[in-house]
C-alpha cells in the first residue's frame, strides 16, 4: 500500500472526538473555526528550521474517512450517540488549508499551516497537523 493511500484517521486522540461531540450536542457544527500551526522555539544552538509534513497533511485530508471498524470501536466506548457515529461516518473534510511550501526555512513563531474550517473537522484534523509538522520539521 502506497503511503498516500493508508487511512490514518484514527491517528487522533480521544479529547478531539469528545470536543466535537460537544459541538455536535450543542448545534454549532457549521460554525467556522481558524487555526494556525506554529512553533515556539527552535532550541538550543539553532535559529530556524525547514517546513516539512505539509504534504503528509494533505494525504491526511484526502485519505480521511472513518470505517465500519473505526465506527465499531467508538460504539464500544460508550461515549458517543448513534446520530454523531453517523455523522462520523459521513464525515469529510470541506475547509481549506493554507501552508508555506514544503521545505521552506521558517522560523519560531510564525505560522506554518493555517486552518480554516467548520469547527468539527479544523478540530478533528488538530492532532494529526501537529504530529505531521512537529515530527518531519
């Protein structure tokens, strides 16, 4: 299986899933959220770094779907109603991204990747932007 085809959508953490449970509950799923990806220091002896894991982000996107299993397990936890593992199961993601280009110099500070979305997927897609950009930057 080529990189770009793997399902990855449950590379997530479970505060995400309850946020947008929250969200769903509460009516607001169509209300817009913006979010910017940045870093705060290079560390020590360094003063920028090279952008990397844009790309990553959008085999993320494009690849995001949540399964019949993926579905079964949240079911198993208890946590969620029917109505919102349907929602789930439809989901797609429909915002934009906005990012420097892969390989840029970029420094502390600045944002990276901006997200601009329905509030359920920019939150959805929070955790995998951060593991993507942090780990390959």
């Amino acid at each position: 299986m080529k990189y770009s085809e793997r399902n990855l959508t449950m590379l997530t953490d479970l505060y995400q899933l309850t946020m947008m449970y929250g969200y769903y509950k509460s009516g607001i799923t169509d209300k817009e959220a913006v979010f910017d990806v940045f870093f705060r220091e290079t560390g020590k002896h360094r003063a920028y770094a090279v952008l990397c894991g844009v790309e990553s982000i959008i085999d993320y996107i494009n690849n995001l779907r949540f399964t019949d299993a993926d579905i079964a397990y949240l079911r198993s936890l208890n946590l969620f109603d029917e109505d919102f593992l349907s929602y789930l199961k439809a989901f797609k993601f429909t915002g934009d991204i906005y990012a420097m280009k892969e390989g840029t110099v970029v420094f502390p500070m600045e944002p990276l990747v901006r997200v601009r979305a329905k509030i359920l997927e920019a939150q959805f897609i929070e955790t995998a932007d951060l593991v993507f950009v942090n780990h390959q930057t």
